[in-house]
C-alpha cells in the first residue's frame, strides 16, 4: 500500500502514522511525502511543502517498480501537488484510492490552501474509490450543517452522488458516540462505535484511512475493509 500524505515529525499522524498502521494491518507500505511538517499534538508549527516535480518522481519510482494494490492520500496543502497526483494515478491506474481529505487538523490547524480544497473537490475525489471526512471536512465538501444523524445521511448521498465516489462519514465530531456512516453504492452503512474518552486524537484520521487502505489492497470488501478499520482503531 502506498500513502500520499504530509510527514509528520511526531510520529502520530501523516506518513508516520500511515506507515505504522499499514504494517500492523499486515501489508508493505510505501510513501510518497507532499510536504514536512514539524508538528506534535498541540498543533502544527511550520509546513515544508514538496516540490511537484519532487512528488511526481516519488510516485512514479514507486509505481514504475512496486506497484500498489491500495493508495490512501492525506494532507495536500496545494492545488499543484494534487494536479500531481491525480495525473500520476491515471496514468499508472491506481486502484482502491483512500481520499482523507485532511483540511484541518484535530488542534485546528489549517492544513490545506483554500484553492487547493476545490480542486481536491473537483478532480481528486472523481478518482477515489472512497473518501473519508470528518464532520467539520463534510461541511465544507457538502455544503450543508451536520448536526444530527440525520444531516450526516443527507451529506454524505450528496457528497457520494456528486463526486462519485464512496463516502465514509465519521461521526464522531460531537454528534453521536463515534457512529460512522458509509455511503456506498446507492446504500448507507452505519458502523457503531463507541467514544473512547482519551485524549489521543492525533492522529486517528491518517490511521483509519490507512487500515481501510490495508484492507482493501489485502483483497476485503468496502463494508469489510471499515469494519476492520474501526475495530483496529477502537482496539
């Protein structure tokens, strides 16, 4: 499996985080890294962003010799590294795509340029095979204010039939214990979780999105590969 995706220096989240998770979940991850960050828990405190030449060579050294049966893509902070990117997976006909669209982190540090957020709308998410927001991300993606269970199902079938691609809505963010709701295929899936009071959060988007990622290149189903996830990210 491959992660596209920001480093991030504390080993929480990011390719740290990606890397890990993969290998826990039993498959050989790769990385191809859009940006350094140095950041820990408490928030982000500069960005280094990759050149898209730079990314572009990592991902077709990666593709050109250990092709990858999943990718999952974290923090893109530029419209030029995201150009990259979607033209490097068409051509090489990626398969089981994993969009965290990470525009902020949990600390609320802003991790994405506001031009760069439609065109992750407009020609990332067409090529996912699933994308993973979170409430505050399925706002700004769907346009509309999720309060309830009920605002996470309308967001989520617009997300999903405008951008034709899978969703998986994490609750979460305030709304229920941390029940997930995946649109699929015309169908909606919720997945019940249970709030862990803890305050290690950093960190748990980049690892859900990476298990998913794991499991589907292992060869599981959409409803296979989440329920997996979230079992692994509870445990």
């Amino acid at each position: 499996a491959l992660t596209i995706a920001g480093s991030d220096c504390s080993g929480g989240a990011g390719i740290q985080a990606d890397l890990k998770t993969m290998t826990m979940n039993g498959v050989y991850g790769m990385s191809a890294i859009t940006a350094l960050t140095a950041q820990n828990t408490t928030g982000v405190k500069a960005i280094q962003e990759s050149t898209p030449e730079f990314l572009k060579q990592q991902i077709d050294v990666i593709f050109e010799d250990i092709y990858p049966d999943a990718v999952k893509i974290g923090m893109v902070s530029s419209s030029e590294l995201i150009h990259v990117i979607v033209d490097r997976l068409k051509w090489y006909h990626a398969k089981n795509v994993v969009v965290d669209p990470v525009m902020v982190a949990t600390s609320g540090s802003a991790l994405m340029k506001d031009n760069a957020v439609q065109i992750l709308i407009d020609e990332l998410l067409p090529i996912a095979a699933l994308a993973t927001p979170n409430i505050p991300e399925a706002e700004i993606l769907s346009g509309l204010i999720i309060k309830t269970e009920e605002d996470m199902l309308r967001a989520a079938k617009r997300i999903g039939d405008s951008y034709h691609c899978s969703v998986l809505l994490k609750g979460g963010h305030s709304i229920n214990d941390s029940n997930d709701l995946l649109y699929a295929n015309g169908e909606l899936v919720w997945f019940k979780g249970k709030r862990i009071n803890n305050p290690n959060t950093h960190g748990t988007g980049c690892t859900l999105s990476s298990a998913i990622a794991s499991n589907l290149a292992k060869g599981f189903t959409l409803v296979e590969s989440v329920q997996r996830a979230k079992d692994y990210i509870s445990g």
